[in-house]
C-alpha cells in the first residue's frame, strides 16, 4: 500500500517501557540531550533503511510524553516503513534506558506541510512554497511565505510577492513547507 503524501503514524503504546520502579516524570539526561542521543542513533539507521529522517520531537501532551520520529524518502513514506523504524528504535531505547518513565513511540510521514531543517531541504524543495519564521525580525517581518529559490551566501532566498528575501539561515527559528 502506497500512501505517498498523506500524513500517518505507527504508535506503540509505551506500557512495554513502563517506570521501572522510579519516581513517575523524572527524565535521567532531560529532553534536549535525549532528542540529540535518538537523533545520532536514528540518522545513520533510518539511512541503512533507505529512509530520512526528517525531526525527532519528545514533549508532554495530555495523555502523557510522546516520542515522535518523522521519516520520509523520495516518493514517501510506506506503513511498512514506519512499523520497521518503531521496532528497531523500540529496542534500542530499551536497551539504552534513556527515558524512565511511560511515554508514546509514534514513528510517522512529515505530511505535506514538512519542517525545512536542514540547508539541503531548502535546495530539494526549491520551487515550493514555503513558511519561515525569524528568531530576529528582518526589516520589522518575523513570517515569511513565499517561493523556495534555494540557498546562496548562507541565506535562504525566497521569492515573496515577485521579489526575493534574503533570510539568514542562523536567523531562522523555524520553517515548513506550507500548501
């Protein structure tokens, strides 16, 4: 089954990693560090598997933490895909012990408003239209929508209204692509 651009996930229920007898809510190495930790175990996996992977986002939600890992490849992303990275991921994080408490495994597509995160993203999407959002407004403008051009001198180039902004790449908080 091809699912192409739609936006899915496969989630596995995170009883299996349980407490482990600690305090409910302590996080050994906090979550900036644990997302960095998947991410240096993830990218090289995900690659092996003919996979990128797109972000890795760890945060409290209402039924509790959540672990998402978004993946993605020229054509897109299979159910099958995802169930292969949750297996391989559930194991290493069993193993590592990095999260000690309950939390969501939820392996999923970026969907069609994928984050840009990397400089090679704003090149593959060029010709796209595309959100950025400054950390710094850039003549009084933090949001910019607009059309992909690409990266030049360390700057994302898109075309908003005919006419193209320069947007440093060290000034970017965030940025998608947007329908």
């Amino acid at each position: 089954m091809k699912v192409g651009f739609a936006h899915f996930f496969y989630g596995l229920s995170a009883g299996i990693f349980g407490n482990r007898g600690r305090k409910k809510g302590i996080v050994n190495i906090g979550v900036k560090r644990i997302v960095e930790r998947i991410q240096d175990y993830a990218e090289p996996l995900i690659e092996d598997m003919g996979l990128e992977l797109v972000d890795v986002q760890f945060r409290r939600e209402g039924h509790g933490w959540v672990l998402r890992i978004f993946i993605d490849r020229e054509g897109g992303v299979v159910i099958d895909h995802c169930v292969q990275v949750s297996r391989a991921l559930s194991a290493w994080l069993e193993v590592e012990d990095l999260i000690d408490h309950a939390y969501h495994l939820e392996v999923s597509s970026p969907g069609l408003e994928r984050p840009l995160k990397k400089e090679e993203d704003f090149e593959r999407f060029s010709g796209r239209k595309a959100r950025v959002k400054l950390k710094k407004p850039l003549d009084g403008q933090r949001v910019f929508t607009g059309i992909l051009e690409g990266i030049e001198g360390g700057s994302v180039v898109l075309l908003v209204d005919d006419s193209p902004v320069m947007l440093p790449c060290e000034n970017i908080a965030r940025a998608r692509l947007a329908l």
